[in-house]
C-alpha cells in the first residue's frame, strides 16, 4: 500500500479539499447529512468564526496515491485553559476534532501528527474528538447509527471507535441525545407539575421578542453561562461569539419555540427549541446554489417538520437542586411542545445533548418519556 503523508492546510485548494473528504467518505451512507460547505468553511476560517479570538488551530490533510484519505484538526482554547481542571479542560489541554479518517492507517497517522502539534504548543493532554468547540459538535457517534442526526449534531464512521482507542484513548464523558414524542402530550405526573406551576403567581413562561432579537439573545446567553458554568467542558461565550451566534441564529428563530421562565419578575431559565433543518438540507448536496437557497427561504416562512430539536435550555444556578428549577424545565418543555405540535407539525423531538454526569437534566429527558436514542464519546489521553 502507498505511503500516506501528512500535510497542512495551507491553500485554498487545501481548505477546499479539507471540506469536501467528507462528501466522498459518505457518499452512500442514507444516515449521512450533507452540511452546507460555506458553514463549515466559515468554521474553520479565522476572521469569521470568532472562536478564533481566543484559540488556535492548525488543518491537516492526509494524503496517499495523490488522493485525499483523511483529515483532523489540532487546536487550542485558551479560555478552556483557564477553566478548573476538575471540570474537565483546564491547564495543559489541547483538542483535536473535525476527524474523517478512509481507514485505520490514516487514522493512526492523523492522531500522531495532531498530537505532535498539541506537544509543540506545550500540551500535556489531548482531548478530542471536539470541532472546534464544545459549542459546535462535540463527541464522536458511538451509538445510534441507524438514523439520521439532527440539525448542528454531527455523524461519523461506526469504525472510527475502535480506531481511536487503538491510539491510546479512553472516554472521558459521554454526551446523550434523548428521542420523546411529543404528539401525544407529556406522561401524567410531569402534566400535574406543570399545571401546579400554572397555578403559580410566582412564575411566567413568556415567548422571547423577535423585535428585540439582540437583547432577547443576550439574555439567553447569560442565562446559559450561568446555568452551565460548572458543567463539565464549559467554556463561557464572549461577547463576539454571542453576536456571532444570534446571527447565524435568527433566520430559524420562532418565537413559539423560544421561551424564557421567570420567578417572581426575574428571568431565571430557558429553552430554545428549532426545526430539525436537516430534513430539508439532506436533500442539498451541501450547497444552496443555484436554487436550494430559494426553496430554504420558503421553508422557513412557515417550517413544516417531523423533529423539533432542543439545543440549549439552561436554569441559572442558584435554582438548580431545587424542586423549582425541574417544575420551571418541565413547564417550558410542555408550552413549546404544544406550539410545536400544533404550528409546526413536529410529531417528536431530539433533547440534548446532555452530559451523561448531568443527572438532573437527564431526569427531565426522562421525566418527558424520552429515551437515549443517541450516544457521542469525547476522548482523553496523557501526552
């Protein structure tokens, strides 16, 4: 067999090449989403992912035979530096993400040159699969390869698992993505704390304001820094990335789907729920042009899908442990799951991903009736 090489991305050429391996790995796999090549080149290109103004990344391609066989990212966030070693990054952390791999050669030659590049930014951990951020798509799938994932959830290789551990790594945290039907209303005692908080005076569940889209986001955001602050992987959101975020954000905005919980006039929780876009993009080839831009225009107007997934949803931290912060979850699960049924059409919904050490919000996906329909695994190993 040819020698495989290892290079960086360097070219236009290149970042064309490193975009496009995944088109052709997956070509024939039905459970495969084509994401749209001008996001995942607005990802990875610094200047326009904001994530850049505190990390650092290096793209490398590998080559055998003069073809493209596989790629990986070696990167570094320096806030994730800054963050308590118990809460899983810290001092010494590097990442590695953004994996597509044609076999396990190329996967061993990936991880080593990643790590080679991690040791010369003085890392004494690597940590991966993590692309760019945990904001973005954390974890590698190691269950549920029989569907198709949901929108900003990403799908790999069944094979890569094993190719991974064979380089020396173990999982450090699993992230779980939860399947519930939503048509036919929540399971009985999860109604009758839900109608006990709409007996409340104390609490309101309100839509978010379009109108005031840029505070609205500013407030959900600050709401997940707190509410998330000590979970495991947290890196806070700076200011540009919740700009960037409300940006990219706000055309699948829906006020129905969006609500904020307040306690006694304050708001203290969230959930922000948006149509499973994937259903419309698997069908794109990973472009809108010429006219796949004309016809997600008109899909959003007035969205019609099957899933509705729930990205974020988060309870500022004086409330969590607290009989408050499950009844606040489940009354914003419910008021949204009836717009999303009734405006929208949706039949089921994909809650998370939730941190497998997460055990109250893994209580409310089961408190809805959802099950683990998904399983992503993010890696560790001494350098």
């Amino acid at each position: 067999m040819s020698e495989i090489t290892i290079r960086p991305v360097v070219t236009k050429t290149d970042r064309k090449a490193f975009v496009d391996l995944p088109f052709r790995l997956y070509a024939n796999d039905p459970n495969w989403v084509p994401p749209l090549k001008d996001e995942v080149h607005g990802l990875i290109t610094p200047g326009k992912n904001p994530w850049f103004e505190h990390g650092e990344a290096e793209f490398f391609l590998a080559e055998r035979a003069g073809q493209v066989v596989g790629r990986i990212s070696a990167h570094i966030d320096h806030l994730a530096l800054k963050q308590p070693p118990e809460q899983g990054m810290g001092p010494g952390c590097g990442n590695w993400g953004l994996f597509e791999a044609e076999d396990a050669a190329v996967a061993t030659a990936l991880i080593a040159r990643a790590e080679d590049a991690l040791r010369a930014k003085g890392m004494t951990r690597s940590m991966g699969p993590i692309s760019l951020a945990m904001w973005d798509e954390p974890g590698l799938l190691v269950e549920g390869f029989d569907h198709p994932p949901v929108v900003m959830m990403g799908f790999n290789s069944s094979a890569y698992a094993p190719w991974i551990e064979a380089a020396g790594y173990a999982g450090v945290q699993d992230l779980l993505t939860y399947d519930l039907p939503i048509d036919k209303g929540l399971p009985e005692l999860s109604n009758r704390i839900v109608a006990m908080g709409e007996r409340s005076d104390k609490i309101r569940i309100r839509r978010v304001d379009k109108s005031r889209f840029d505070e609205e986001a500013a407030l959900l955001l600050s709401i997940l820094n707190d509410a998330w602050s000590d979970n495991w992987g947290f890196v806070p959101f700076t200011d540009a990335e919740i700009a960037y975020a409300g940006k990219k954000l706000k055309p699948i905005v829906y006020e129905d789907l969006i609500r904020v919980a307040e306690v006694d006039g304050e708001p203290v929780a969230f959930m922000m729920t948006i149509p499973d876009l994937n259903e419309k993009l698997k069908n794109f080839g990973g472009s809108l042009f010429p006219f796949n831009w004309a016809k997600l225009l008109w899909w959003l107007r007035k969205p019609k899908v099957t899933t509705m997934r729930v990205p974020l949803m988060g309870v500022v931290k004086k409330l969590q442990s607290t009989r408050m912060a499950s009844q606040l979850a489940l009354m914003l699960v419910e008021y949204i799951r009836r717009d999303s049924v009734s405006k929208f059409g949706a039949v089921r919904g994909d809650f998370g991903w939730v941190l497998a050490s997460n055990g109250p919000m893994k209580s409310v996906g089961e408190a809805v009736g959802g099950t683990v329909n998904k399983v992503y695994r993010i890696y560790e190993k001494a350098l």
